[in-house]
C-alpha cells in the first residue's frame, strides 16, 4: 500500500512488531501523545505487554493473526530488523509499514547493507562475500589479515563472528560459522566507536541526536558517553552520513548508525552497521534531549513533524546486564535516572535496563 497517510489523530494506534524493552519505551512514548499502542509478539512474558493492553501473542509467520493485527491498527513499525520479509510484505500489503520494508532487507543482510552504502560512497571496511572455503582463501589475499569473517544474517552482539589473525584459522571458521554464505572484513584498527541516531519524519526533515562515544563489555554494549571524545568536524562528518543514509533510504522513523573512529593525523570514519529501529547507544537521549529517540520514531511513524532533538546536559548511559539491575533502587543518585525494563529474570547477559547519569548541565 501507497505510504501516503494524513497524521495520525491522538486516540490513534500504532502496531508494534516486536515485545522487547525497546517495543516498551516505543509503546510509553506513544502514550505520553495520546496514541495507543498495540504490541505483536511470539513470547507471552514480553516486557512491552506490561504496558499496553492492546496485544497480539502469535507467531511473526501466522498470516491470520499478522491480518487480524493488521486491521486494528493505523500503522506499523517494528522494533527488531529481522522481521522476516514475508510478514513485511503481508503487513505492508494492509497498512503503512514504517520504516518500509527496503530498510528492513537491507539492514538484516551484512552483504546487502555494505553494498548498498557502498553504492552511496559512505565508508566502509573492505569486504568479500565468501561462499566457500576457496572463496574465503582468496578473499584472505584480497583483504588481508587480521579480518573478521562475519555470517550475514542473524549476528549481533559480537554473536556470529570471527577473528581471523593467521591463514591456518580459515577454515574452522568458515566451517564452524552458520548459515553460508559468509562476509569477510578487513579488520578496522579503530580508535573509538561512536554511533548516531538519526530520524526522518514523513515530511523529509531530517535531524540526528548527538553522536555518543561506545564501549562495549563481552560484546554488549556498556556505556555511551555524550558527548563523544572526537574531533567537531568528526562529529559533523558522522551526522551527515547518518543524513545521507536516511535521504537514500527513503526512510520514515528512527535509525542508528554505528561508526569505527579511525585516529591518526587526519582521523576517519567507517560504518559498521545500520540499525532501522531505535537504538540501544541512544537511551541516552531520554534523560538530557528535547525530544528522545522514542518519541521521535513515534512522531515520524504518525506523520506528525520531528521534535527538537537539541542535548542540553552531558550524559552517560549505562546498561545494566544481568543482576547489575539490583543497584536499583539502593545505589541510585540524584543525578541518575533509571530505566527497568520488568523483566522477572536476570539472566547472565541480559538487559535488564539501563542508568542515564547526568554529568553537568551545559
Ligand atoms: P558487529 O556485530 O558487526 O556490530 O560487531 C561487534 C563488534 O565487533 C564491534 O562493535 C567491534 O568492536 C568488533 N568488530 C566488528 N567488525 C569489525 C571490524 N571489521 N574490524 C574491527 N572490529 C570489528
């Protein structure tokens, strides 16, 4: 169906794919512009049910239900890229999905979403597709080593890849790494990583938050500290990829793009990935911005003009991973803001929630 919609009306509601904290902190955000939210989720214990009652428990492939989802909503967004590509284009099919389902086959591909940036000359690292071992091995010559070989679905938090430092670690690799085909990088000796949340409204506008400076801890992210430690014309260069990104996409919502600082002289940027939803390296924004990135997607999802997303105060994020989440509420000062996702188990590695600590007012 043609994205062409009238703002939503408050009393409106917005279909969420996706039951996780970040369906949570869209559905409270929806709330607070008096728009409803209904959540779609496989899982019945989902943090984003505690919020609204409007919810749909059933699985991403059962048409019916995506149908019967579909037809009591207004419009569609997701908080997950790896929604399958056929519930997309069922949803797309009855209502608008927003972002559209190009950011979606895009974002949920390593090899597309390299090509695709690529193609709008935005730095990335060297890559091949690698389809078999005898491909890896010339894609080892081309490269170069260190690399990191990559599945090219279905990875995230570090989960899916290798480093590869020494020809010989080839082929346990590509064997052990599933499903084929495989993307190699060459390794990024970066300095930093840093990431940008950037949103375009229905109407064209564009405006990124901040960039936020991320370290990461067994591969999930830490902290994101604001503002990032880089040079202003770093800054600004990552602002207009992240613009640039968008505008090509012909994107509707919020997206996060994370980028390797590469230092030296004349220090640069590579981007590691894009993400088309609201971001983790982005809560920061709920405690010290005009306008946070939650309410940001909503505003863009229901055709209504973005918000200011102007920081007024420095700002650190903290996840808190597994039982980190008993610092609250005992440990917690006044400077801290805290976020609990209401998740009843703390599994070792789980995002249990996150503390904005805010460092000074500007
Ligand atoms: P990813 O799942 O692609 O976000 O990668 C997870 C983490 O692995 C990144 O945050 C980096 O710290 C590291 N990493 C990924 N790709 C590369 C690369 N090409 N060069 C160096 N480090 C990488």
């Amino acid at each position: 169906m043609a994205d062409t919609f009238a703002a939503l009306r408050p009393g409106a509601t917005i279909g969420i794919l996706g039951g996780g904290q970040l369906g949570r902190m869209l559905a409270l955000a929806a709330a607070k512009l008096g728009l409803k939210s209904h959540i779609y989720c496989p899982d019945p214990q989902s943090p984003a049910f505690d919020v609204t009652p409007l919810k749909t428990v059933a699985a991403y492939d059962d048409a019916s239900a995506l149908r019967a989802f579909a037809a009591e909503v207004d419009v569609i967004t997701y908080e997950f890229e790896n929604v399958p590509a056929a519930t997309a284009e069922i949803l797309a099919s009855l209502k608008p999905l927003r972002p559209g389902a190009n950011a979606l086959a895009i974002s949920q591909d390593r090899l597309a979403e390299k090509s695709f940036l690529a193609s709008k000359n935005i730095p990335v690292a060297p890559y091949r597709a690698v389809h078999s071992l005898d491909e890896l091995n010339n894609a080892i010559s081309a490269i170069g080593l260190p690399a990191v070989l990559k599945t090219t679905r279905l990875g995230y938090d570090g989960k899916g890849q290798r480093v590869l430092r020494a020809p010989e670690d080839a082929a346990s690799a590509f064997a052990d790494l599933k499903p084929h085909p495989l993307v190699l990088e060459g390794f990024v000796d970066f300095e930093k990583e840093i990431s940008v949340v950037v949103a375009r409204g229905a109407d064209g506008t564009v405006r990124a938050f901040d960039s936020a400076e991320n370290v990461h801890r067994d591969h999930i992210l830490f902290t994101s500290t604001v503002p990032a430690e880089i040079a202003p014309g770093i800054a600004k260069h990552a602002a207009m990829l992240a613009k640039v990104i968008v505008v090509a996409l012909d994107y509707v919502g919020v997206l996060g793009v994370e980028f390797f600082v590469v230092g030296g002289e004349r220090p640069s940027l590579v981007v590691n990935e894009i993400a088309p939803r609201v971001h983790n390296s982005g809560h920061w924004t709920e405690a010290v911005c005009l306008t946070d990135q939650f309410e940001q997607h909503i505003r863009a999802v229901a055709g209504w003009p973005l918000g200011d997303p102007q920081r007024y105060a420095d700002v650190v994020m903290q996840n808190l991973i597994g039982d980190e989440v008993d610092i609250v509420p005992g440990g917690i000062d006044g400077d801290t803001q805290p976020h609990l996702y209401g998740k009843t188990e703390a599994r070792p590695g789980r995002k249990m929630g996150h503390i904005n600590r805010i460092v000074r007012a500007n």
